[in-house]
C-alpha cells in the first residue's frame, strides 16, 4: 500500500511541477501580448495560477471537441482578463499560440473581453456582476441531465460591489449546488483604487458563509494549495467559495501590488526588463 501511495504522490509532485512551466510558458505570452497593446496585464498575471491549474490539472476538457457536452465549465465573470483565459487556452491547444497576436483586431476571434466564437470560451464576459448568475444556469442544467460536469466561475474581488453577486450568492446556495465553485480572485485592487477604499468587503469569508457556502482561503499563487482546495471542493454538497488571496501584477516585480498593469502597453524598456524578470526566475526553478 505504500508504495501505490508513493507512486501517487509522485505522479501529483510531477504533474504540479508540469502545471509550473507552463505557467511560466503563459507569463511569457502575455508580456508578448502586452508589448503590442494595452491589455489588463495586472488582472491577468493576478489569476494566472488559478486558470493554468483548472485547465491543464483539475477540469475535464478537451481541446480538440471544445463543444463535448460532458466537459466542466469555466466562467471568466472579470471578462477584462480575458488575455490570460486566451493565453491558456493556446496553451492547452484551443487554436494556436501565434493567433494570440491577433489579439482585440476587428476580424480576430480574441476579443477584449470573452466572447462564445472563441473556442474553449463558454460564457461571454465582461458585464461585472453576471458571471455566478450564468454559473447556477449551467450547474442546474447539469444536474437536471444527471451529468458530472462541474462549473467554476473565476470574479474579482472588486466584482463583488455589484448586487446581482449577493442574490446569487444567495440562490446558489438554496438550491444546493455542490457542482458550483467560486474562485474570487483577492488581488485587493478595482478600477478606481484599493478595493477596501473603495467599498470595504472584509470580512469576506463570514459574509460568504452566511450565504451558505462552504468557504475556503488560500494563496492564490500556490499551485499545490490549488489543487488541494479544488480536490476538497469536489466533495461537497454545497456551493464552494474559494477566497484566492493574490497579487495584482504578480510576476513582474514592478507592476506586482499596484494599479499600474489595470490596463497597459509595456515599453520597450518594460518588455525587455520583464521578459529578463521572467527568464531569471525560470532558470532559479
């Protein structure tokens, strides 16, 4: 028995560590992405853990039939990140990287926000607020065809100013939906400033359990903690809230903990110092 343990703890150590480098892969797309427009660079780099893990560990998917009925879905509800749903799913095979240069262009498939033409794309995004609502649509609908498929919906935690998340909050917990996660992503800024400053949210984690959701909080950037809260997740009878404390901007030390990536082109200067940034830290992996 403990050598099958061991073997399974070794499959999972590689499988993280597999998980690891290609988030460093999608870290160095997006700063590619971010040297040609302004993209909300912080709010990507913020979840990006949190993404690379659902889809390259945790869901079923598959990137060759994007429309398989039984696959779990995720829901981008803050659509302003859209570059790193798009990054990822290059990655995992949706359609091909260089098509990430097409990224926000007329005619491209990789709009500014998620749109239902790009494949692997569930749920448009972008209307703050929405994302849980669409979330419970889809969870009911699974449970009424007796179907395994679970739903993740990433927010913000700026997000969380809108009404229509408490209702759902709300609704999703009377109905008992144990398919249902939400990963509210803690990077601690919104738009106009510190999201405290802007409407006070603590203490997060009591409020969402009032609601009767089973609550967690972890490191939003530990792919293991990830792993380990989603795993617990699939337990559950209830809706699960994931409280993923991150950093805006994490990665590239001069944007981390700031507004300054919200939306923005690098410089020259700023690409090659991040992308020197990047190339340091995977060597040190």
């Amino acid at each position: 028995m403990s050598s099958t343990v061991e073997l399974a703890d070794l499959k999972h150590a590689t499988d993280v560590q597999k998980v690891k480098e290609r988030i460093r892969n999608v870290q160095r797309m997006l700063v590619e992405m971010t040297s040609s427009m302004g993209v909300h660079l912080g709010s990507s780099l913020s979840c990006l853990e949190i993404i690379a893990t659902l889809y390259f560990l945790k869901m079923r998917h598959t990137p060759h039939r994007p429309q398989w009925k039984e696959r779990d879905r995720f829901i981008l509800s803050k659509g302003h990140a859209a570059p790193v749903l798009y990054a990822v799913l290059a990655e995992a095979g949706y359609f091909p990287k260089e098509e990430l240069r097409t990224l926000k262009r007329i005619d491209s498939r990789l709009q500014g926000h998620p749109d239902l033409k790009t494949p692997g794309v569930d749920a448009p995004s972008g209307s703050l607020g929405q994302g849980i609502s669409i979330g419970i649509g889809m969870a009911v609908a699974a449970k009424m065809r007796g179907s395994r498929s679970r739903v993740y919906v990433l927010a913000g935690d700026g997000e969380c100013d809108e009404g229509q998340v408490w209702e759902s909050l709300m609704t999703a917990a009377h109905l008992r939906l144990g398919n249902l996660v939400l990963i509210i992503d803690r990077n601690g800024w919104q738009l106009d400033d510190r999201t405290e400053e802007v409407k006070r949210k603590v203490p997060l984690r009591s409020k969402l359990e009032s609601f009767g959701w089973e609550t967690y909080s972890i490191n939003g950037h530990d792919v293991e903690k990830i792993v380990e809260v989603l795993d617990a997740a699939e337990r559950a009878e209830q809706p699960v809230a994931i409280i993923a404390h991150t950093k805006k901007g994490k990665g590239i030390s001069f944007l981390e903990d700031s507004n300054k990536g919200h939306k923005l082109k690098l410089s020259e200067e700023e690409y090659l110092a991040a992308i020197k940034e990047l190339e340091m830290k995977a060597k040190c992996a």
